[in-house]
C-alpha cells in the first residue's frame, strides 16, 4: 500500500518566510498545538529552526560561490587573483624595498685570525628607523674582506626576511607544488628561488619557454593561496627525480613600509643581526668590525598588485605581452602599487621622424602614502612629486631586466613639465552647517586628496572638484574657477597665451604635463598667490562662503535623499 502524499506547501508560497509559517502551521494543525505555545524552544519548532537556519546558509554559500567564480563581481582578493591567474595573468606580489649600504671598516680593530671576515649574503640587518629588517644581497654567496687594507664593501639591501619550504620529488612529468604561508604575509614578487638537489634551478613565464631538460621551472602566485611551482616533462624543462630534495626559498617582505625615500640616507641607521666569520668558522660579530652606511635610501617598494587593476588587466592578459604600445607600459606599471600616475606616449602624429621608435614614460610617485606628521599635499615640497635620479635608474633597470622590451623600439623616462594652478572656490551653506573653519578645512582636505589621487591625463574637470565639494556635509552650491600661472606669465609678458584653461573651466594638460596647485606667483591684475594655504591674502585655494541656504522642511528631505 502506496502512502498518502503529504502537501504541506504551497506552489504558489515559496518565500522563505513563507515556507517556515507553512511549517509551522502544519505542526500546529497536526498536534493541536495552539500557536502561542509552539515556540523555538518546543521540539518541533527547535527542529524547524536548525533546518531553516541550514537551507538560509546552504542557499547563502551558493550564492557566494557563484559570486566569487566572476571577477567582475568577486569581492574576496583570493577569489580575484584565483580568477586572474586562469586567465593566464600573474598578479603581481609585493615588491621588497631597495637600496645600497657600505660596510666601513672601524679603525683599530683587532687582528682577525687568517687576515679575512667572511661575510656572508643574505645577512640580516635591522633599521633603528622604521624597526624593519632587511637582507644585504651581495653579488656572491660570501664575501672575503682582508680587514688590513680597510676595504669597504657595497652591496644591495632588500627589505624582508629569507624563510623556505622542502619539498620532495615524484619523478612524474608535471609536477606541481603549492607553497603555503600564513595569511597577512607579504612574498616578494622578484626574489623566490627554486633549488633540486642544491642546484639552482631557474625561473621561466612559460611552459613553452622552458628548454628539453633544462634545469628550469616555473613560479606563479598561486591560484588559491601562497605560490605554485611547476616543473616541465622533460620536452620543456627537466623532471626532478623520485626523492629529490625541493627547496623553495622566498622573501617575506613588508612592500610599501619598507621605503625609507623621504629621509637623508646619513640620517639612517642599520645595525647588523647576523654574524660574519673567520678562515677557522670561527663567529665575528659583524657591528665590531664595521659601520654600515646607507649611501641609497630603500625605495621602489610596494604592496601586492590593487585589486581593482587586476579586474582590468586579466580579461586582456596575452602571454606574449611585450612593451609594443604605450598601453602596455601602462599596464605593467599599473600593478605597482607606487605610482599614483602612470603615462606612456608616442610622437608619432607629429612631423619630426627621429623620435618615431620612442616610447616615452612619466610616472609620478604616490605621494599620499608619503605623509609624515604635519605634511599635507599643499605644503609637500614639490620634489616629492618627482622620481630621484636613483629612482629612475632603477625603473630602467627593472624594464631591462623584465626581457618584456623590442630592439628596435627605447624608452624615454621623462620628467614632468609641472604646471601650476590656483583654485578660487565660492560656496553656499546650510544655515545649519557646522562653523566655517570646519567646512572650509573639509573643502581643502578633499581638494587636497583629489590632485595627491587623480589619474586624468586629459583634462582636470572643474566639475569633479564641485561634485566632490557638494557631497561634503553642510554644502549647499559651489563654484570653482582654475588660476593657471602660465597663462598668467605670458599676458604679463605680452606674449601669445596658449591656454590651460579651456571655454569649460577645466585645466587642459599635454603629453608630459603635471598639474599641480601651488601659488608663489603674481597673476596679471597684480593678485600674489601664496605659497600653502595663509591665513591672509591669496594662496594655493581660496575659499569664501558668500551665502547662506535656509533650512526647511524640503530642504531636509532632499538633502536626505
């Protein structure tokens, strides 16, 4: 005998809600349990409450696993790197900090026994500045010093500490490893070395770039967590052998808070934590015999690749990417979290065939994560907005070394033509507002972050700057007016004006141009822009209320909305 179908739900209700008051009623009706007494803490209705509360977190982890399988709309930064790296793109890790030291040898030391200190690479120091530690990568795993002839070593420092994970080979074609670390953890995007049996094995992008048995793997951020490490099948690239010791060794960096650009290099302080050696492996404690002198401040550093690039560059990743186009520049300095602006060009359009085969490249440093105490984007001294020679140097070295660049086309690193403004802003208030010095403060400070952040190359729209005023509590109406100097300096000079300013207001920029609002200038009616923000007379924004708005019902419910 068949039993009787139950049909406890109705097609037609089947919310959530729904569905739990249909239980419940059913229960209700079947006991003769009257509502009032049929609660969460009755059998039944504990029953109903734990498998409701299982369907809302089955449905909830299904929703989120279909979420997080689309970039677009990912949210989790595993999640979108994951996705990024089966598109074929590598997301870019952290990049450790660099600089130079020298060891100086102290005067009078004591003989060392068999003439020489060992020392070794790799050795840890530490900088009493920023509490860090950091590696001296020399050029060799040791360095002999014959402390009699006061030789002075100079060596690289990177920003970080060396730690590695064994593994141990299959002998099958393909293998794969993942190198886990814990969460919070930063590993450097250039320096993670594979050694098989102590063998140094080197680094490839591709499986197809590996060579038949070549000594070679490859090394990606990993699609889950951590690193992934693959090996070839002997067409492309050697297969460790059954047994044979894997060691992955990397650096654990801190990225951004490792750079140390805005302080002398005399005024930095390294003490040495490793120790050096005699000819008999005998220990030398390292801060006896030397001085260690910072001759290039740590910088370049930065932390893993922004999320947001990531959503734009991996649909449009190509394994092949070389730099062919100003766009590709872009795109590679984009996944650095250190510039706030990156622009590449070419001068093809114009007359002049020499330059046909440039590519020139402009980059600005991120200042906003450059404050100290005190500093603010109006009273930061404007060489801040402009890479040190060391700086450029080691932007060229990092282009050479991608192996990413074309013979027959170069790149120009250019510094930017700075082009300074002023902005005078009138605004009404609400009656209602909080004092003015708060308002007008408020006002400065997003100013001050839209120009430390902006990436338009174009233009500058004064409409962006009116947006951003009227969304600030207690605004009513604004207006912005752009000051440009150069405009300024010609018709004071009775020369042609070729304007910055344009029929709307906006700054207008060219190829290689910086905007910057700074004063120390006159303009044509006699008005002296100050330098920062003065209490009296112009300067770098000049702000007045000219009016208040009063406050009513209507206004209160559109200023709600």
């Amino acid at each position: 005998m068949m039993a009787k179908k139950l049909n406890i739900f109705e097609k037609s209700r089947l919310e959530v809600d729904d569905l739990l008051q249909q239980a419940v009623d059913y229960c209700t009706t079947q006991y003769k349990q009257a509502q009032t007494l049929f609660s969460a803490s009755s059998a039944y209705g504990q029953i109903i409450l734990v498998l409701t509360n299982l369907a809302q977190l089955i449905f909830y982890y299904i929703e989120d696993s279909i979420t997080e399988l689309n970039i677009n709309e990912a949210t989790r930064a595993s999640s979108i790197y994951g996705l990024a790296r089966l598109t074929g793109h590598d997301p870019t890790r952290a990049v450790a900090a660099l600089g130079r030291v020298k060891l100086v040898q102290k005067p009078g030391i004591t003989r060392v026994e068999g003439g020489s200190i060992i020392l070794s690479t790799h050795s840890k120091v530490k900088c009493l500045n920023n509490d860090l530690p950091y590696i001296m990568d020399m050029q060799s795993a040791e360095v002999r010093v014959m402390h009699d002839y006061a030789q002075v070593v100079e060596t690289v420092i990177r920003q970080g500490v060396i730690d590695q994970q064994p593994f141990q080979g299959t002998g099958e074609l393909m293998q794969s490893f993942q190198v886990a670390y814990r969460q919070g953890q930063m590993i450097d995007n250039e320096f993670v070395n594979v050694y098989v049996n102590g063998a140094l094995w080197r680094n490839y992008e591709s499986f197809y770039d590996m060579p038949s048995q070549g000594m070679c793997c490859m090394i990606k951020t990993g699609i889950t967590t951590g690193l992934d490490l693959y090996f070839g099948n002997d067409a492309h690239g050697a297969v460790p052998t059954l047994g044979s010791e894997i060691i992955v060794e990397y650096l654990v960096t801190s990225g951004l808070s490792g750079n140390l650009d805005g302080i002398a290099p005399e005024a930095l302080q390294f003490k040495a934590e490793d120790t050096a050696y005699d000819v008999r492996g005998n220990e030398l404690d390292i801060s006896d015999f030397f001085d260690i002198v910072c001759t290039e401040n740590p910088d370049m550093g930065s932390n893993p690749e922004p999320i947001e690039i990531t959503k734009l560059v991996a649909p449009k990743t190509s394994r092949s990417l070389i730099f062919a186009h100003p766009d590709n520049y872009v795109s590679y300095f984009s996944r650095f979290n250190t510039f706030s602006l990156v622009h590449a060009w070419t001068k093809n359009y114009d007359e002049d065939l020499s330059d046909d085969n440039v590519i020139y490249l402009m980059l600005i440093p991120d200042i906003s994560k450059k404050f100290r105490s005190g500093e603010n984007y109006f009273n930061l001294d404007e060489s801040r907005f402009l890479l040190t020679p060391v700086q450029q140097k080691k932007i060229i070295k990092m282009l050479d070394d991608s192996g990413k660049k074309i013979v027959k086309l170069s790149t120009k690193l250019v510094n930017p033509v700075v082009k300074k403004f002023v902005v005078v802003i009138n605004l009404i208030v609400f009656e209602d507002a909080q004092e003015d010095v708060f308002v007008k403060n408020s006002v400065i400070d997003a100013i001050g972050n839209y120009f430390a952040n902006t990436k338009r190359r174009d233009r500058i729209p004064r409409s962006d700057l009116i947006r951003i005023i009227e969304d600030i509590e207690g605004v009513d109406s604004a207006t912005v007016q752009f000051v440009s100097q150069s405009d300024e300096d010609a018709a004071i000079a009775g020369k042609p004006i070729f304007p910055s300013i344009d029929d709307f207001g906006d700054i207008l920029l060219k190829d290689g141009e910086f905007p910057m609002i700074r004063g120390g200038w006159t303009d044509r009616r006699g008005n002296v822009y100050q330098s920062g923000l003065p209490d009296q007379g112009f300067g770098s924004v000049n702000l007045a209320i000219r009016g208040r708005t009063p406050v009513t019902y209507n206004n209160k419910l559109i200023r709600n909305k």
